[in-house]
C-alpha cells in the first residue's frame, strides 16, 4: 500500500532516509522470491531429477508430467511475485521525483530491480517454451559495430512445447504478464533518461549490474530492456 501511487508521499520518506540502507533492505527482500524463481526455472534437468526419471517424464501426456510439479508449485506463488515485482517497481518509478538523496541510483538498487525483473521474465518465457533469441541476428549489433552471440540462457525442455496449452503454462503466463507490466512501468518513467543512455550506449551503466544475472546474460538482458524502450515488448 506505500508503494502505491495515491498514497500520500510523507508515508514513503522512510524509504528514501540518507544512508540508502533502508531502501537497500526493502529492495534486496522484494527482488529474494523472483531471484528464487528465475534460478528454479532455469536449473537444468539433470540437477534434481534421475535419468530413468527424465525418459518417464517424456513419455507422459501434458496433462501428467510430472518433471513440471516442481516448477507447479513455484508458480502458485503468483501472489507473492506480483507483490514484490509491483513493490520493486513502483518504489523505482517515485524514487524519480522522491528521492532527494539519489540512494536508489546510487546504491544500485535501480540496475537491481530493472536485472532482476528481466532476468526473470526470460526465465519465465523460456520455461514457457519462447525462444530467447530476442532479435534476428542482423540486428544484434553493439558498438563499434560488434555482433553479439545468440545465446539460449536455459535449459531447451522437451516438454516446453507441451506446455504452451496446459495449466501450468496459465500460471507462467500471468506471472510474464506481471514482470512485463513492472518493467513498463519504470522504462515509462525513467524513458528520457533510458533513451539518452540507450543513444550513447550507455544503457547497461545504470540499469543492468555488471555481475552474471540469475538467469541468462547481460547481453540478452540489455537487448530486452531495448525492446521495452522501444514498447515493442509483447
């Protein structure tokens, strides 16, 4: 409810105190359940699961695969990752006018949020069976001309196709839709500030962190917010 937008701004100054390690706290707490999903989404088959398990898992009907309950449970927490993408986002897109003392570009909170809600939708999406290969290759170009690689940040599942019309790809669905809608909400926000960065190829400085993100690469991540900005994210 303080995160909301019709809620008077004093209730939210507590968040913006000078030091940063209030709102360092309530982000990293926020952004702990989508980290958690995106590295279940993406752990590879043979992490957890035999291989006399795997064949049987194939072999099964979409409506019984039993490889995808563990992942099942993970997504009936639709709740919880709609109240932390949604508190994460609505914290970054006041910080913009609110946050008197810049802590959270300063603090890194913002390249945080904005790595972690992506990072997870890819994770979300390539559990769904989409493609991370985010644009045709003749566009993946970066400075001075370089192409990127095409890389598949996950796991390629036989059963992703199968998915796409059971429950499981319902609740995915909606969680995708969740992240997707968070993102806009600051790429909405911050859009000057992203467009000119994007320009100058500076976007990754302050809204991608420089470490390996919990799922994917930053290059993938950098091309998806570039999607965004460019409100051709569907």
């Amino acid at each position: 409810m303080v995160c909301e937008n019709n809620v008077d701004t004093w209730r939210r100054a507590g968040f913006f105190e000078e030091t940063g390690e209030t709102y360092k706290r309530v982000v990293a707490v926020c952004l702990k359940p989508l980290e958690h999903l995106a590295t279940k989404l993406g752990e590879g088959p043979g992490n957890s699961v035999d291989k006399a398990t795997q064949l049987s898992n194939q072999l099964l009907s979409p409506t019984d695969a039993r490889s995808d309950l563990k992942n099942v449970e993970e997504l009936y927490n639709f709740q919880l990752y709609a109240w932390c993408s949604g508190s994460v986002a609505s914290l970054t897109a006041c910080s913009r006018k609110e946050d008197k003392f810049g802590v959270a570009q300063l603090s890194g909170s913002n390249a945080a949020v904005v790595s972690t809600l992506l990072s997870c939708l890819l994770a979300v999406e390539n559990f769904m069976g989409k493609k991370t290969n985010l644009q045709p290759p003749n566009q993946l170009l970066g400075p001075a001309g370089i192409k990127w690689a095409t890389v598949n940040g996950g796991r390629v599942d036989v059963a992703a196709g199968k998915r796409r019309s059971g429950p499981v790809n319902s609740k995915a669905y909606a969680i995708a839709d969740v992240l997707k809608t968070s993102i806009y909400q600051i790429v909405s926000t911050f859009q000057d500030e992203m467009s000119a960065g994007a320009k100058a190829n500076l976007l990754e400085k302050d809204w991608i962190t420089s470490g390996k993100p919990v799922f994917g690469t930053r290059e993938m991540l950098i091309q998806k917010l570039r999607i965004f900005l460019d409100f051709r994210a569907t």
